[in-house]
C-alpha cells in the first residue's frame, strides 16, 4: 500500500492517468516477454530494415516504441539484467557468455523474474534460449521459477539443434531429437501455450526467447524466396531470419485474440543487443556492433503493447533499460520485489501510461570488471556517455559523448574528454564508487575456447 501512494503522489504531480494506471495494476495481466536474438537496429521495419516486418511494425505502431531502450552488447548479461532485475556486474555475469563447456551459471541465490511472478500466482513458461547456466540441474530454467522450458540452453544450429559437437534441443530437462527449423518450432510451442494456458486458473508469463536473428544466417528458403536478389548468401540468410522472426511473432499476436486475451495481456518486444554487423546485420546510423558498448552494441529496438491501456502511436524518449521488465512486471503483477539486495530496475508504468520524460532514469551501468589483463566500465548518465578501458598495466583510455547532441555517436569522443575533464572525473569516481561492491567476473579471458579433448558433455540430459 506504502508503494502504490507513493506512485499516486507521483500521478497527481505529473499528470498521469491515474485510472489508466489503477486499472493496469489491479488487473493482473498475462504478460508476454519477446526476447529477439542479435536483432539489429537497423533490420527492423519500422527503423527502416531491408526485410519487411509488417506484424512488428503494425502492433509497435498501436502500442508505445522505445527510442532509448537499452540491453547489454551480448546475450548472458542481458538476460541476466532481465531474470533479476539487477546489472549483471552485481553478480559476477556481465562480462562473457556461458558457452556449452562452462560450467557457471546465474548464482543460485539470485531471485528471478519467475520466481517473483510465481509468488503472485502466474504460471511461467519459457520457450526459446536459457543461456544462463546449464552444468548443472540448479542452473535450469524449471529449476528457477518457470513451470515448464522447451528450447535451448545455450546456441544451436537452426536445423540439426547441435551446437559445438553437443545436442541441446530440451523439454522440461529431457532432451528432444526432432526435425524442424528452430524458430519455426519454437513459434509453434508458443503458439500453443497461448492456445491451451488455462486463463481460469491464473494469468500467465510466456517468455519467448527468439534464437532468431541469431547469426548462423541459416533459414529457409520459403522466409529467403523474397530476397533472390541478395547476392550476399549470408545476407539473404540473415532477412530470411527477420521475416521468420515477425511471422512468429505474429501468430502469437493473433493467438491472443482467439482466445480472447488480447486486452488482458502486455506484450513487451525488445532485442537482446545490438546486431553483429560482420555477420551482415545492420545497426543503422548507430556507431558500432554486438559486444561494444557504443550505440549499436547496446540500443535495441523495444516496444509495449496493451490494446486500451497503452496509448497506440507514440515514441518514448525515456531512458529505459533491460532491467526495468523486471520491476515493470511486478508491479503490474502485484508482487512483491525482492527486499534483501539491490533492484536496479526502475517501474516503467510512467513511461508506459503517458509520462514519456527522458528524467525518468538518468543512469544505466552497463560494465564494471577489474580482471588481470583488462579493466572497463561504461556508464551512461544523461546526457553523458563514458566508456574507459585499461590493458594490464597501462592507464585508462577514455571516451565520452554527449548523446542528446550527437545520439549515433559520430564525434571524436577522445577529443571530448579532453575538453570535459570534469565530466570524464565524475564519471570515473562513480564507476570507482561502485566498483568496490562488484564481484569478480566468472568469465575469464580465454574462456571461449573449449580445453583441448574436450567432450560435448555438459549440456543437462536425461540422467541429470
């Protein structure tokens, strides 16, 4: 009750819509969480994207669009900010990817997305990519909040569902041998669980984690038949997975409505990071790629969509970030976040119910690692963008932007730094101020490449 007057305060300074919002939060939605895999900003439709992506464009055009929603460079960490609400630096999980022959994952003691839901009465599904531990039953998605997981742990081949030797293909643990194009498979199982949820008991959370548009640049020839003139193969690869990814997207859309849910769900949409664009992705006009920390690596097409609740047409120019549908859905879910650590994550219902000021959220953190061959953080504090990186030994490099005057990031950010040596300082103190609680990194460099003899035995099977 204490946090809902607080906000009721909030409404009545800012002009909110109260009943928009009092009508959100007593409703107890089901909420839909697509996750895209390495979408880039520049392949979706309405950023301009080569392939068409009519299902995205048509329901991010009745809901509210991102401009400013921010992920981590690369998948793990920002699935990490999503299941917990939390940077992924606070947890030791923000600086690589758990690859098939590791064996961290998300620590134990980390309480997640699910598990927060559950507590409200949802049932949690996940169908797509987990990437956030496997060598071990603790580290899996059932064993972490979710009633049931059908996909991949890690990264496969969009055909064979195999991936560095190993088979990760799973139900609910056990693993699946079948044929089928995984996004086509994956869209199927979502499709279904829309279908078959039982409304009556409870509402649902249905995470899809696309492993669309991940860059294998494999995909059929029915998505790929409307771009024979790509002479590029791993282009024309890369639009067929666009045009997959917005197919399935769509059926989950028209799902909702056949069942009668569609007003009594949100819909969240948001890339996991920026497109690879030495794998043919593009990024746009935005400075960089997947594992950077510049614009392209981290600013990510995201939308909301509530029919009625959200207004339809609009662009938000609030700073958001990956971590905040952790806080957004429980709210909206009526549970109870996490009292004994730090949430990160900020309540988007301003932003989603008509306060779209960018003073919202001022700051995100993106890395903090101190390892034995290289320190580096990256920190936005708006409108200012630093990112600082030292080698063993050697002294910090710095860059800085002002992003509300150059948003792609196009200056010579060295140059700036050296005229704004406050701002760079102020900058450094605060990433040094937090930096005394953040752990070490699981991920060590030399980490991405399997120990010679190594077996493809640590994906979870049947007898674990």
């Amino acid at each position: 009750m204490k946090r809902l007057f607080l906000f009721l305060c909030f409404l009545s300074i800012s002009g909110l819509d109260q009943d928009a919002y009092l009508n959100a939060a007593s409703s107890r939605p089901n909420i839909v969480l697509v996750m895209a895999d390495d979408l880039g900003w520049g392949d979706i439709g309405y950023h301009g994207g080569e392939a068409p992506t009519p299902n995205l464009d048509r329901v991010s055009a009745a809901g509210l669009r991102f401009n400013r929603f921010y992920a981590q460079p690369i998948c793990t960490p920002t699935r990490t900010a999503l299941m917990t609400g939390r940077y992924p630096w606070r947890s030791g999980m923000a600086s690589g990817v758990v690859l098939n022959h590791l064996s961290y994952g998300l620590p134990i003691d980390e309480v997640t997305l699910a598990d927060v839901l559950k507590s409200a009465g949802y049932k949690n599904y996940l169908v797509g990519k987990w990437h956030l531990g496997h060598s071990q039953p603790a580290y899996l998605p059932t064993e972490r909040g979710f009633d049931y997981h059908y996909g991949l742990y890690t990264a496969i081949d969009h055909f064979t569902h195999t991936w560095q030797g190993g088979h990760d293909w799973h139900r609910n643990r056990q693993p699946v041998y079948e044929e089928g194009y995984a996004t086509d498979l994956l869209g199927d199982d979502a499709v279904r669980i829309i279908h078959e949820h039982d409304y009556d008991s409870g509402p649902m959370f249905l995470y899809h984690a696309m492993f669309a548009v991940h860059p294998w640049m494999q995909s059929t020839e029915d998505y790929m038949a409307p771009f024979s003139d790509e002479a590029n193969e791993e282009r024309r690869g890369l639009l067929g997975l666009v045009s997959a990814m917005d197919y399935q997207f769509g059926r989950m859309i028209d799902a909702l409505k056949a069942e009668g849910q569609l007003d009594n769900t949100i819909v969240f949409f948001l890339s996991d990071n920026g497109g690879p664009v030495n794998h043919q992705a593009s990024n746009g006009k935005l400075r960089g790629t997947k594992g950077t920390y510049y614009e392209g690596g981290v600013r990510v097409p995201a939308f909301a969509y509530w029919p009625g609740r959200i207004a339809a047409g609009e662009t938000s120019e609030a700073l958001a970030y990956v971590a905040d549908l952790f806080a957004t859905s429980a709210a909206l879910a009526g549970a109870e976040l996490p009292q004994d650590r730090m949430i990160d994550g900020l309540d988007l219902s301003p932003v989603l119910f008509g306060q779209t000021d960018t003073s919202f959220r001022r700051e995100i953190v993106f890395m903090l690692e101190d390892s034995e061959r290289l320190r580096r953080g990256a920190i936005i504090h708006w409108p200012w963008k630093m990112r600082r990186t030292a080698l063993e030994g050697q002294h910090w490099v710095y860059e800085l932007f002002n992003l509300e005057i150059d948003p792609n990031e196009a200056g010579n950010a060295h140059r700036l730094g050296q005229l704004k040596p406050e701002i760079v300082s102020w900058l450094s103190a605060r990433l040094d101020m937090l930096a005394v609680d953040a752990p070490k990194a699981y991920w060590r460099p030399g980490d991405g490449n399997p120990p010679s003899g190594w077996q493809a035995d640590a994906i979870i099977g049947p007898d674990q």
